[in-house]
C-alpha cells in the first residue's frame, strides 16, 4: 500500500508548526496554542484520513469503436477493495491515453466513491487505440497529504478511418451486371451460409436450422459467383499512404454494402470477404482501421485502390479515377449514397459489446 505524503500545501503547514514552535518555546510557549496546536491536529488528522483509505478497485467503461474525429465518454466506476467498506474521499483522477486519443488535459478531480468518474475521449487517428493505466491520487480534506495509486488496467478501442461518399455511378459501374433488384437465375445448389438480412424465407435450410442456434440459408450457384466485387489496395508510403489507403478502401466497401453488394477486401493487414449487415460493416471497418503499408498479392480485382502521401486512388477497368476528384462529385447524388460516419454510424451497433 502506498504512503502518504505530504503535498505542497502540507509542507508549508509543517514548516509553520516547526518555526511556531522554536518561536512559542522563545516566548515562554504563550503562542503555542494559537498557532502550533491547530497545525499539528490538522496534520495528524489528514494523515489518519488518508492512513485509513482503501485502495479502490477501478473498473473502466471504454467507449464505443468509432470513426477518427468522432468524441465519446469514458466511465470509470471506482468501488472499495474490500466488500462492504464504505466512505468517501477526495481525490484526482488521470487516466491515461495513447497518442491516437485525446482526453482530458488536467486531472478529474471528484468525490471517490460517491459515483463513477466520467470524462470524454477523442479519437485523433485510426486503429486499436488504448486506454489506462489509471492513476488516483486521494488526499485528506484538508489538502495536506495524498497517495498515488496506480492500476494497471488497460482497455482498447479501435478508431476506424475517416469514409467519404463515393458517386453512385462509379458505384454501379462495378456492379452494372448484378445491379440490387435485378432477377437472378436460381441454379444449382451451391453451399449452405448464415442467415442475412433481406434473404428469402424461401431459402432457408429447415432441418440444418433446427439444428443450430441460428438460421440457415441455402445459396446458389449463380448467387455466389455474381453480385461481388473484390477490392485490394497497397501502398508503399507509411502513415500518411497508409491512412489514405485505409479511408479510400473502408469507404468504396462500406458505400457497396450500402448497396447490398458483397465485397472481398484485400489490404496489407489481411483480408475479408464480407456481406452486407452490422457485421460486414464492422469486418472491413475493422480492417481497414489496423492495415498499414505494404503491398497485397492479388492481381485481379474489380478496383484496385493505390496510395502515397499526395492521396488515394481507384483503378478500375483500365482507368485510374482520383479518390478527391471522386469526393468532390459525390454531392451530386443527393443524400443517402455516402459512407461518411454520419451516414455509417446509424446502422452500426456497438462494437465493443460493452
């Protein structure tokens, strides 16, 4: 258990009791009273307060995984080690953050034990980003001694790149073939998949549900080999290609999803073949949020996304497209074709499940 010490405000209470005290003997002790005692009972009462504190178990609440830029509040709940203890103190409470977070410049200062501690984070750039150790520092009521505990605790979130809107008409020319609402041959069986949503009841495997947790659908030929479009990007830059690597690739994935297209993603960090939903959002979000340079060994993608420091661009079918040029189009939509986080964050659930 860690001692207290005196702080600032402590030190000058004892060195005024100590230089009271030669004086008081000077005088014949007439201002002992006055001016020693109520030191020294202020000093051994602080330090009594403090001696008898228990250090708190810290339990943190991380926030949700967002998008960079996004701000979202952290909650920790502080509580007695021992069962049953009870009692307030005061203290100061400074929970530490990686570079990619932002979080509050001074210690929070509360009333321990009265309530969880609560302060807000920004996500200043993408990837697993870390939260704690926590430090809490009580001191006695009257300022003059404290003690530091540190807890080890650590928690994570990950902050997905920046997405931007991408045009619809570059969106569908990937997909002109196997345009969402166009009739599909159904041919032979194929393979058996987890239920998505917008599938038809039709489809679903009975007896293979009933068997499992979850429901079953049946998938056909003509259905896995059309309507997908593969994307693979590469850079050779470090984290300013990278970072434009990862927010042109989450954002063509998250605006085909949008659309109901399925997409294999390939990026330096690994791959995922996703479908549309929470969870294929969430998949390539979080891919895209961990890669980092390098190259991938996929020749054939639909769109293969290119990145340095000067930006980010598709080439598709011969032709190599700007992402900012795209950017700068998409307004021409209208509203709803975008794969910004405003437009992603109303069907994303909570990532961490916490």
């Amino acid at each position: 258990m860690p001692k207290a010490t005196l702080t600032r405000r402590g030190r000058v209470v004892g060195a005024a009791c100590v230089v009271g005290g030669l004086l008081a003997l000077a005088a014949g002790g007439r201002a002992l009273d006055a001016v020693v005692l109520p030191g020294v009972v202020a000093l051994v009462a602080g330090y009594v307060q403090l001696a008898r504190v228990e250090d708190p178990d810290v339990r943190r609440v991380p926030p949700p995984d967002g998008f960079v830029g996004e701000r979202h509040e952290v909650r920790i709940e502080l509580r007695s080690a021992t069962a049953g203890a009870s009692g307030t103190y005061l203290g100061a409470v400074v929970d530490e953050t990686d570079a990619g977070l932002e979080g509050p410049d001074a210690p929070i200062r509360a009333s321990i034990g009265e309530g969880p501690v609560t302060y807000r984070v920004r996500y200043v750039r993408r990837g697993e980003r870390r939260l704690g150790p926590a430090r809490v520092t009580a001191t006695d009521v009257f300022g003059l001694f404290d003690r530091e505990v540190v807890v080890d605790d650590t928690d994570t979130v990950t902050a997905y790149p920046v997405c931007h809107p991408v045009p619809a008409r570059f969106r569908r020319e990937l997909y002109a073939d196997d345009a969402v609402g166009v009739s599909r041959q159904r041919e032979e069986f194929d393979r058996l998949r987890e239920y998505a949503r917008g599938d038809a009841l039709r489809d679903v495997h009975w007896p293979t549900t009933a068997k499992r947790d979850e429901i079953v659908v049946k998938e056909f030929a003509a259905e896995t080999r059309r309507g997908r479009v593969s994307i693979a990007g590469e850079t050779a830059s470090e984290r300013e290609g990278a970072d434009a690597l990862a927010s042109a690739a989450a954002s063509l994935a998250l605006a085909l999803l949008d659309d109901g297209v399925p997409v294999d993603l390939t990026l330096p960090a690994g791959s995922v073949s996703v479908r549309p939903g929470p969870q294929g959002r969430r998949d390539a979000l979080e891919l895209a949020a961990v890669t980092g340079p390098g190259s991938v060994a996929v020749d054939d993608a639909d769109v293969t996304v290119i990145a340095d420091a000067d930006g980010a661009r598709y080439r598709t079918g011969g032709r190599t497209v700007a992402v900012d040029d795209l950017r700068a189009s998409a307004g021409d939509d209208g509203p709803g074709t975008g794969s910004g986080p405003d437009a992603t964050r109303a069907s994303e659930p909570e990532v961490n499940g916490r």
